[in-house]
C-alpha cells in the first residue's frame, strides 16, 4: 500500500499534465493546477470503513492527499473540527436542520490551517526552500506558523489593516512580515515581482497545486460527520473561494470512489459581502468568470478579494451543483455574528457570520426549503476579530459601585 496515491496534475482548462514530483506553479495557460490520484488503486485498497481506525486529523485521508513521504508531513494535529447541529438558531431561522462546521477550533485558528498543512509538507517533500504569497491575514499567519515548523522560510505581505492578531501570528513564527498600504491585490503584485526577480517558490492562492488539497478535506470530513448522509446545502464564504472548489473536488472523488451516491450533491452556495462580490455578480450574469471589483470593501476581511484566479472554479461549483451567490449586508453580517453568539454560544469570525446571514435570505426566499439539511462553514475564531464586537456602551464602574440588577 502506499501512503499517497497521487497521480498527476492537471490544467482544468487546457487539460495539460504536469509532475507532481517537481515544482509547479501555474499552468503555461495561466490556469491553477489540480491534483489527480489514482482512484481506481484507491478503491482496492482503502475504503471509509477504514477511517474509523485512524487519527483524528486531515492526514487521516492521506491516500487522496498529495504527500508521498509520511515523514514530509508537516502537522499540528490539524483537522476533525466540531459539527454541531444548532436547535435554538435553527428554530430562530425556520432551518430546523443547521449546522455548524466550526473551523475556529483548529491550530492557528482558521481553515487556513488546512492549506497550510497540505502546502508546506508538499513543499518540503519537493525541496522549497523558501515561500512567498500575500494574504489578507489568516492564510499568511497559518503558512508562517506552519513552515517555521517545517524550517521553511517564509515571506509574508498583508495589508496594513489585516487584522492585529494575524500579523503577530506572522511576527512570532519569525516569518518575514511586510504591510502594503492598499488590498490583497496590492500585495498579490508586489510578492510576484519578488517571486520573478528571486526564484522564490509563490505560495499565493492557487498559484500552488496543494492548498486546495488541504482544503478538501473539509468536504471529506462533513461527509463522514454526516455518516456518509449528503446535506442539501453548504454555505462557504468566499473570497479566493478555495475552499468551495476543495469541498466540490471532494465530493466527486467521494463519488468516484464509491463512499456517497452519485446522484444527488448538496448546492454549495458561495457566500460574499455586498462591499466585495464580484462572484455573486457573475452568477447573476450566469457568466463563468468575474470581473475586477473596484473599490472593494468589508469587516469580512478575510472574503475582501476583488478578483479571486480561481473564480472560473467556483462558479463551475455552483453551476454544477444548482447553487447559487448570495451577497449580504455589513448590517445582516453583524447582526448574525451576535445571533450565534447569543443563541448558540459559539462566538464566530465575521466571514463564517456571513453565512448564517445568507442562510436566513435563502430560508426567506424559500430556496432554502424547512425539511433542508443546511451547513454554514465558519472559517476561524471571532477572538481573532476583536474590533468587530461594539463595546462602547459598557458600563465603567467604580470600586465600590454596586449592580442593582
């Protein structure tokens, strides 16, 4: 048996077939690579029932994971997050079937850590040395964190108001950290002339094939949360939107692998804000690409990406899984954040708050129907946004004050 039965890479576009065995970065198209493996061995020799057995981390998927050398891997123990079904919000909302994938609950706290974890141990397997990318915060805090521990160096550009606890993530880890004065695009531009002028390896979303590996394994994991029953509905918040493309590639290896039916898949919805929604505008359009969103802007910091590379992707997703783009308010984002706080206790970051926004919308509009199976993704922990919580109207009170009430 090998650890991993990773094939190949592959343009989704022009249908080009790299090495997974070299560096690889873009497709000559200009598309992101993805991953292949060889389902037909895997279906000889590793089936769901297997998992039971295993550790409760993403690495627990290792077959369909690109890392060959188990001794490449590079862990925190990241994976297995809670899956809780929410009563009280679910009543509140008319979706008596919510859930939450709580993606907070996870080293460097937030879904990042996927991608990091997948990235980085398949870099070192193919000999980088050192890494770039830009980030809106958490990715560049959780690929830091996790090539200090793979001895990796690491260069990191955010923007100047990325959220506070992200660029100490960055900081502590001893990665190289940098702050533009503009967006994630500003910073995509000047980590590519870096990557060009010095043969650095480019870690920027999709410019490397292994981020949505890591990614996927969501996907894998609400499955076999859900004991292999598929949910009507996933909610993703998107901005890159890898993710949604990781959780749809998933699912359709899980049906070439035979673990869930073929014929039914849950709609994947992708979830922005309306400062920032150049996704959901293509889907209205039913075009297959976005445009450039000026002016973007959100406390939803993390999905504040004016134009994702892998857009084409992501509407593929939806498109083919009779989804939909939904944009919300900064007013329904907030709200929502408190309502799961204050319902359900689970103190959420604003992008994963976004979701729970668009789910009321669609329950609304009856696209979401009652008897419905419904996931929103909360993509990291809320104490990682301390701004987004008001708390200019608490009282100050002196040491010998008493509360009446």
């Amino acid at each position: 048996m090998s650890y991993s039965y990773v094939s190949h890479l592959e343009c989704p576009k022009c249908q080009e077939i790299y090495a997974e065995s070299e560096i690889q970065q873009l497709c000559k198209c200009g598309a992101p690579l993805l991953v292949r493996y060889k389902l037909d061995e895997v279906k000889g020799t590793f089936n769901k029932e297997d998992l039971t057995s295993r550790e409760n981390s993403l690495w627990r998927y290792h077959e369909v994971l690109p890392v060959k050398n188990e001794e490449n891997v590079v862990t925190l123990g990241e994976g297995m997050t809670p899956f809780v079904h929410l009563k009280k919000l679910g009543e509140n909302m008319n979706i008596p079937n919510l859930y939450i994938k709580d993606e907070g609950i996870i080293p460097t706290g937030s879904f990042k850590t996927r991608g990091a974890s997948v990235g980085v141990s398949k870099a070192k397997e193919i000999g980088v040395k050192q890494l770039a990318m830009p980030t809106n915060g958490n990715a560049g805090a959780a690929w830091a964190l996790y090539s200090a521990r793979a001895r990796i160096k690491a260069t990191i550009v955010m923007p100047e108001d990325a959220p506070a606890i992200t660029r100490k993530e960055v900081a502590v880890s001893g990665g190289d950290l940098y702050l533009v004065n503009g967006l994630i695009s500003d910073a995509g531009k000047i980590v590519g002339k870096l990557v060009k002028e010095n043969g650095i390896y480019d870690a920027s979303t999709l410019k490397e094939p292994y981020r949505i590996e890591g990614k996927k394994t969501m996907g894998y994991e609400i499955l076999e949360q859900l004991n292999w029953e598929i949910p009507d509905v996933i909610l993703y918040p998107t901005g890159g939107g890898v993710g949604l493309i990781g959780i749809y590639k998933a699912l359709l290896e899980m049906q070439e692998l035979g673990w869930i039916s073929s014929e039914k898949l849950p709609r994947l919805v992708a979830v922005q804000a309306e400062g920032c929604a150049p996704i959901v505008k293509a889907w209205e359009e039913g075009k297959t690409e976005s445009e450039f969103w000026d002016n973007s802007e959100t406390s939803a910091f993390g999905i504040n990406v004016p134009k994702a590379l892998g857009d084409f992707l992501v509407l593929e997703a939806i498109y083919k899984t009779n989804g939909c783009a939904v944009a919300v308010s900064e007013t329904e984002l907030s709200q929502a954040q408190v309502e799961v706080a204050k319902m359900e206790g689970n103190f959420i970051c604003p992008e994963g708050a976004a979701t729970f926004a668009a789910a009321r919308t669609l329950r609304e509009q009856n696209w979401i129907k009652e008897t419905d199976k419904v996931i929103c993704l909360n993509t990291g922990q809320g104490i990682k946004y301390p701004e987004s919580v008001d708390l200019s109207n608490i009282p100050l009170l002196q040491p010998n004050d008493v509360i009446t009430s």
